[in-house]
C-alpha cells in the first residue's frame, strides 16, 4: 500500500547534518579556520567578495569555508546576506587614479611614467608543480622596493590630453542600482558595468574569449591594468565635508580598443572598462572585453555576435541567478510530468488506432 | 510582352501614399534625400537604382520602420482617415503593418517564421487579425498554397524543407492572405535562378491583376520593374533623378544616369 | 528570529513590493517589474512566491505552503519552516484554513473563497519567451496586444499532434486584455482561475516579474473553436480516496512497473478520507 512520503522535515534535518559532517573531513586533521582562508586563499575570498558584490573579507572566507570551497555557492551565501544589510551611507566615486599601487602595467607603452609594476602575479611563473608546498617549505620574505613610488598617472588620461581616446566624464546623473530595480532592458551603461561587476567570472571569461576569436571582435590592448588600494569617502552632511571610511583593494582594467567616430567626431579610440573587489585581474580584463562589445551599438557596430548582444549577456550572466535555476530542476516536477505522460499515452493510442485502420485497409 | 494587361490605378479615390520632401540620410548622399511621389490606390510604383542607391532606406522609411530625419509621409487608411506616419504612435504604426499592409523581404527567411510550418506561416495574419477557426485556417492555408503554386498537400512541412523560391511563394502567400491594402516589396526575386525567377515574377504579376493590389517595389532589375509597375522612380545617390511612367523611362530614358542602366541592360 | 525583521524581508522592501501589487491587481495580467530581492533559498525554487507572501503577511495570518499540491513535499516543508522561522505565524495544511497559501504548479482541489490569497511561484512569467526571446519585444508585443503569435503554437499543435500539445503553463487571457502565464499548473486547474473569489498573486524573483488576478475575474484559455480547451482526465480514479474528478499522480509501486494513481492534493485527499490532516 502507497503512504505518501512524510516526515521531509526530518529528512531535510538529517540531510544538513549529513552535509556538516563532509564539510569538516576527516577529525585527525586541524580544523580550517576562517583566517587561514583569508590570508590563504585570497583570489578566492577576492572572487567571492567581486560577484557577492560584497567587500569583507572575513565573511566572504566564512562563506567559502560553510560551502567547503564551492565558490558559487559561497557568492549564494554572502549575497543573501548582503541583501539583509541597511544601507547606511552611498560612498563617493573611488578615485582609482590615486590608488595605493601594488600592481600597474600596461600593454601600449614599454616604458610609462611611475613605471611598471609587476606586483604578485602569476605571470611568468612557470606552471610546474611546486612540491616544496607539498612539504610545507618556508618562504622566504619578498624584496620590496625603498623608495616610494613615483605618481602612476593614468595611461588613459595621456591619449585623453591628445584627444585620442573617446573622453568619459561623469554626467552628474544618478546611476541605476540593480540592486534596487529591476532590470529595465535596454539598460545604460552604469547599469551594465555592475551587472557584469557581479557576473559569473567563468562567463564573462568565455564570452570575452569569443570576442578575440572573432565573434565580435574590437581589436584590444591592454591600457592599462592597475591593483591596489583606494580610498572610499562618504560625503557627510553634518560635517560639510567628505570623509575617508577605509580602505578597499580593487583591480581596474582599460581596454584600448579600435577606433569609432563620424562626420563630426574625428576617429578616437574607444574604451572598455573593468573593475572589481581585490585582485582579480582576470576579471576586470574580460569585464572589459564585454563591455566594449556591449558598446557595439551605441558606436554604430553591427550586433552579429553573442558578446554584443545585451540582453543575452547580461540576463544570464549572474551565477546566483543561474545556478538557482538550472538546480531547481531537481525539486519535484510531478505534476506537470504527469501531464506530460497523460498527453503522450492519449497521442499513443491515437497513433496506434490510425496505424491500425491504416492497416486493415490494405487488407481488404 | 503585353503589358495591357495590368489594370489602370484608380485615380477617382484618394491617393494611398503621399510623400513630402522625405529624408533619411547616414552619410553625405547615404540614404535617400528629398523625395516626393503620390501612390494610388491599384499602383505598382517601381522604385530602381543600383545597390547603395538609397532605394532600400527609402522603402524602410515608406513602410514604417524607420522614421525620416526630415519630410513626412501620409497613409490614407481604409477607414478613410489620413494618418502622418510617423506623427501616429508607434503601436498604430505596426498595427497597420500588421492590417493593412504587407511587406516582402527579399530573403525569405527574414519574412518567413522558420520555425513553424507552412501552414502556420500563412495563417499566422489571419490569427492576429482574431480568426479562431482551426479548419478554416488550414483551408485558407491550403487555398494560398494553390494559388502561390505550391503543393497544398505539404501544408504541415517547414519552411527550411522548400527551395528558394517556393520559400519566397510562401513568404508571398503569407503576406496576402490577409488582402493588404498596401505591399511593400523589396526585392522580391533577389538572389533566385533567372529561371526560378521568370515564373515567380509572372505569378506576382498574376496576383498583382487578379486583387489589383497597390505596390511599392524597389529592384535594381529593370526587366522586373518594367514588368511588373506603372510608373518608375530612379534613384541615384540618395535622389531620385528620374520619375514617369514605366514605358517612357525604359524606351526613352531623359537622364544621363537611366540611359546608361537602360542601355547597360542587354535587350532580349 | 533575532536578527531579522518580521517575514524577513524589511518594511521598505515590503512596501515596495505591495506598491507593486497594487499595480498589478489594477492592472489584471500584466507583468510588474518590482526590486527584487535575494532570498536566503535559490532562485527557482520560489524566491517570487516568498517574497510576495513576506510582503502580505500578517502575525495573525495562517499559512498554507504546496508543492505539486501537496504540504509534505521538501520544497513545501522547507518554505513553511523558513516562514515559521522568520514571521513565527501559524501554518496549517488545511485548505479552508489558511488565510494564505504559497503554492508550487497546482491550485488546491477545494473551492477557494473570498478573502483568501494564492501565491503562485513563477518560474518565466512572460508567456511569450518562447517565440521571442527578447524582453524588450515581448513588452512591446504586451503593449500593443500583438498575441497573433500565440495561437500559431497552438495552430503547430493540432498540426502535428492532432490536439493542443500544452499540457502545464498553458497560457490564458485575463480580463479580455493581457496573455498571461498562470505558473506551470497543469491545464486541469485552468478553469479554477476562472471567476475565483480569491485573490491570486504571482511572483518570479530570478526574473523580477509580478502579476495578479484580482477576484471574479474572467480568465480565459487560449484555443479555438473547433479545438475548444480541454482539461486532463483519468480513466482511473485516486486509490486511497476515490475521487474521481481530482488531478491525479502516478505512483510506481513496484519493479514491475505496476502503479496506481492517488489524489496529487494531500489536504484533499485526507479530507475525503476523513483523516485530520
């Protein structure tokens, strides 16, 4: 005899447990803590931070820590709280071009003024196994330079000065919040910048790929990238004046990219812009990318390809909304299946009685 | 050829397009720049040039779709109302597209759903005009793909599984099933065999006679235009340089532009 | 629960939402777009639907949640703990009991009343996505009633099957105006939007969306008139209850394939048995 499945509730419980418990391993070994992901997996809480749209990194490191690593699932988690949070004070623009530089190149000049600064990076190093960390081998204290650095004026703003990048300056209008509003398509470009600002890094990586590989191409360099620290300020009004609440690490990326312009306006290059939480140069590179293939419109490009279509791009670019709804195949779909079954066995039967008068038929 | 067969437009009724001084311009001569013209109602007006002419942009801005940046055009609606196309907002605008008008693509595919069958192709106008009779949908489908000479018996198969040109009679049938008072063409052999071609241009002209439809068509063939319109505009860099009526321009071409298309033309 | 407001969400966002909602009942049909929030559960797994009964609950409402129709599916469990949690409000499985009742794809069997709100969970509330993916265009399409293009599925349909293949989320018209998604219910609980007394409230949180039938609204499902719109039915009828006009689930029993079909509303079902739910 059929009873119909109770207790889901104890089922849940035992589930969630269960899941507590493979989240720990193995006892014999010392417990991760929260610090130990902050200090140590730094891209990851920096990843975290970017697409949760959520600077701390204390609870972005306890987010990874609860979802044993699952990056997207710890955006879930740090997102769903960040939408709990009161919002106190809206913060002035940052001024990337007085950053606190750790890292700053560019691809368009050999040699710029304040230098190039490789910084921690990837690059260059050789992709081979390091097994000294397998063996938990001390490291040795990096070399840091003396002297301060010399003022890192933005490569950007030089072609500016010559008038040969498109100029961006801030219209004094308030920008759209989609934290706050629904999407409204065809959205403006503040909007788009922080929808992909919180897009899947996975995702804007591949679409941006696909505009190199020819699906949209704009023939990029890479103006700039700089990392390092900025000042966030809050204009108080007791006070009549801005004031610094801390700092934040961000990375930005500057595309240069192939030239638009009219009758009236003499060819310029145009931009593509990329910024994020942390160190997260991958990132902003291809934020960059797909914000310049976005602008294919707006500067009178054809719109043939997957990366210049906006509406494509951005609806689908958020992993918690993606992933949200790809899992959700997995809740119970009985129903609507057992409507399915109903339609296809009446189609069935009516196939097979016409197959059969086909038959009979032919035998008369 | 006999081209007495094509009745006369109606001139007592009132004209079905008036265009005043339209513009619409990308670039220095890109586009089209002050044309004027008047259609009547059972007029084939042929709109040739050659490609980048500005003869596409012009039918663009005649049809609707996109808007002049100077000059209008007024649209004599069936109920009798004369409407500033783009003075009306845009939901009237594609309504009309969707009532009164018709409008062939000279790719197939762009005016075709591709995704559906012949027969919903054909009756997809009639739906939106609130028909709600499944059999007598199919009926009229099948009718059309008579009279468009297509096999009625291939009214379930999908568009991608017909030629080129029984596409275009589909995408033909499709647009006239409703009786539009008005049909935009664009093209309409483009980019078929010459020998495909001959066959179609001779059912249009079929069609065109047996409803009395009133007809913009833009070509850059003058065998096509001269079959099938009352009257030519020519168009050169943006302008028209040429307007009459079919036989006059073609045997007896005024500007040096139409004599050298005319005369580039090998007569059969 | 320490920590959060009542029913989770804020008072400004409640506000926003109910602003929306009043929209929508004014407007029957129609899509609103409205802030949406995350919420501590996935998108997709009614985010929409929980946010809309956050913004209408009351501490002295009683609420009903269903999954496929039934209260003791996880789905189900989880969103009446969350709200136990976060708003401490009396729930009850119950049909007549409930002041509100989330529901996933089905509408309860017994007849609603006035006073009574159904919130649906919505997974793509724009019924013409699948023709047109734009959102852009759909909303134009909505604007200027260009719904031509819904009947050509339905055309396709009967085209190649012989019958209207929609078998869930079969799309209606309200109040003679807009084309509207009703959730993915299944067709058999069209005809209970139809003229409700209760209001109905639908809620797509990934997609921002919210809609409304207010009560005694005519809602109409698409079709034609020589292929007039059909509910699902069952030569079989529930195993444990008997009924023979509910929708019905198909229960495997065995290896061999044998199975027999039982009411898909638990609180129905149970009543008719005469159980206690």
């Amino acid at each position: 005899m059929y009873v119909a499945v109770k207790g889901g509730e104890q089922a849940i419980a035992n589930a969630h447990q269960l899941l507590g418990d493979r989240r720990r391993g193995d006892r014999e070994l010392a417990e991760l803590s929260v610090e130990q992901i902050q200090e140590q997996l730094r891209l990851a809480v920096d990843r975290v931070m970017s697409e949760a749209s959520l600077f701390d990194p204390e609870l972005a490191a306890l987010a990874l820590k609860q979802a044993s690593g699952d990056t997207i699932e710890a955006v879930f988690l740090l997102r769903a709280y960040r939408t709990t949070l009161p919002r106190l004070a809206v913060s002035e623009p940052v001024d990337t071009s007085a950053m606190r530089i750790e890292r700053r190149i560019s691809a368009t000049y050999k040699d710029i003024p304040g230098g190039q600064i490789l910084g921690p990076t990837y690059d260059y190093t050789h992709r081979l196994l390091d097994f000294m960390q397998l063996a938990e081998g001390e490291i040795p204290t990096p070399a840091r330079a003396e002297q301060a650095l010399e003022s890192c004026p933005q490569i950007l703003e030089l072609l500016n000065a010559e008038g040969l990048i498109e100029r961006e300056a801030d219209d004094g209008s308030e920008p759209y919040d989609i934290t706050r509003d629904p999407p409204d398509y065809p959205v403006d470009r503040a909007a788009r910048l922080q929808m992909l600002a919180r897009g899947d890094e996975g995702y804007l990586l591949s679409l941006a790929y696909s505009t190199q590989r020819g699906y949209g191409r704009n023939h990029p360099f890479a103006g700039e990238i700089r990392i390092g620290q900025v000042e966030v300020e809050i204009f108080v009004e007791e006070f009549g004046e801005r004031i610094c609440i801390g700092e934040i690490p961000v990375s930005e990326c500057q595309m240069i990219n192939q030239f638009g312009g009219s009758r009236e306006v003499a060819p310029q290059f145009t931009r593509g812009y990329g910024l994020s939480f942390g160190h997260n140069e991958r990132k902003t590179m291809a934020m960059a990318l797909v914000d310049r293939a976005l602008r294919a419109e707006e500067l009178g490009e054809p719109v043939n390809s997957p990366a210049q279509q906006a509406e494509f791009v951005l609806a689908h670019a958020d992993s918690v909304e993606a992933s949200g709804f790809v899992s959700h195949l997995k809740l119970p779909h009985y129903v609507d299946f057992q409507s399915e079954l109903e339609l296809l066995r009446r189609l069935r039967r009516a196939h097979a009685a016409s197959q059969k008068a086909a038959s009979d038929e032919e035998v008369i | 050829m006999n081209r007495s067969v094509l009745p006369r437009p109606d001139l007592e009724r009132p004209a079905l397009l008036d265009v005043h001084n339209v513009s619409r311009l990308y670039g220095p001569d890109k586009g089209c720049q002050e044309i004027n013209f008047r259609l009547h109602a059972g007029e084939v007006l042929g709109i040739v040039g050659e490609s980048g002419s500005g003869k596409s942009t012009l039918l663009r801005v005649l049809a609707g779709l996109e808007a002049p940046d100077a000059g209008h055009v007024a649209y004599h609606s069936a109920n009798d109302d004369t409407l500033d196309l783009y003075a009306i907002s845009e939901a009237r605008r594609r309504a009309l597209l969707r009532l009164e008008w018709g409008l062939i693509h000279q790719n197939p595919r762009d005016g075709l759903r591709m995704g559906v069958s012949a027969g919903a192709n054909i009756g997809e106008r009639l739906m939106a005009l609130g028909q709600r009779h499944y059999g007598q949908l199919r009926a009229a489908g099948q009718d059309w793909m008579g009279q468009v000479e297509l096999d009625p018996g291939r009214i379930d198969d999908a568009p991608r599984t017909f030629s080129g040109g029984m596409q275009q009679r589909l995408q033909i049938a499709r647009t006239l099933v409703t009786r539009p008072r008005l049909v935009f063409m664009d093209e309409p052999t483009g980019g078929l065999d010459v020998s495909v071609q001959a066959r179609l241009l001779d059912m249009i002209r079929t069609l065109v006679r047996q409803l009395g439809l009133s007809v913009v068509l833009v070509t850059h063939d003058l065998a096509v235009a001269r079959l099938l319109s009352h009257r030519l505009l020519v168009m050169r860099r943006s302008r028209v340089v040429e307007a009459g009526l079919t036989d006059q321009i073609l045997d007896d071409p005024q500007h040096a532009y139409t004599q050298l298309l005319v005369s580039s033309v090998l007569t059969p | 629960m320490n920590g959060y407001n009542f029913a989770y969400l804020d008072e400004q966002t409640k506000r926003m939402i109910r602003r929306a909602l009043l929209k929508a009942v004014a407007i029957p049909g129609y899509q609103v777009p409205f802030g949406g929030r995350e919420m501590p559960m996935p998108y997709g797994w009614g985010t929409g639907g929980m946010q809309l009964t956050a913004s209408i609950l009351g501490s002295d409402d009683v609420l009903k949640v269903i999954d496929q129709g039934a209260d003791d599916t996880t789905n189900a469990v989880s969103i009446r703990a969350f709200f136990q949690r976060v708003a401490g409000v009396e729930t009850t499985t119950a049909t007549t009991s409930a002041s509100v009742i989330q529901t996933r794809h089905r509408i309860p069997e017994a007849a609603l009343s006035h006073g009574q709100i159904l919130v649906f969970q919505v997974p793509i509330p724009e019924p013409l996505r699948f023709i047109e993916p734009s959102e852009q265009e759909t909303r134009l399409m909505h604007a200027l009633e260009e719904y031509g293009v819904m009947h050509v599925k339905l055309y396709e349909d009967i085209a190649r099957y012989g019958h209207i293949a929609t078998t869930y989320a079969y799309p209606v018209k309200v109040d003679d105006r807009y084309v509207m998604d009703p959730s993915p219910i299944p067709k058999f609980d069209n005809p209970k939007l139809h003229m409700n007394e209760a209001l109905m409230l639908f809620g797509a949180g990934r997609e921002k969306r919210l809609y409304a039938i207010p009560p005694y609204t005519r809602v109409e499902s698409l079709d034609f008139e020589d292929h007039p719109f059909e509910i699902q039915a069952w030569d079989e009828c529930c195993a444990l209850c008997g009924s023979e006009t509910s929708y019905l689930d198909e229960v495997i029993t065995d290896d061999a394939g044998n199975r027999m079909f039982v009411c898909s509303d638990t609180d129905y079902c149970m009543t008719r048995r005469g159980e206690v739910a």
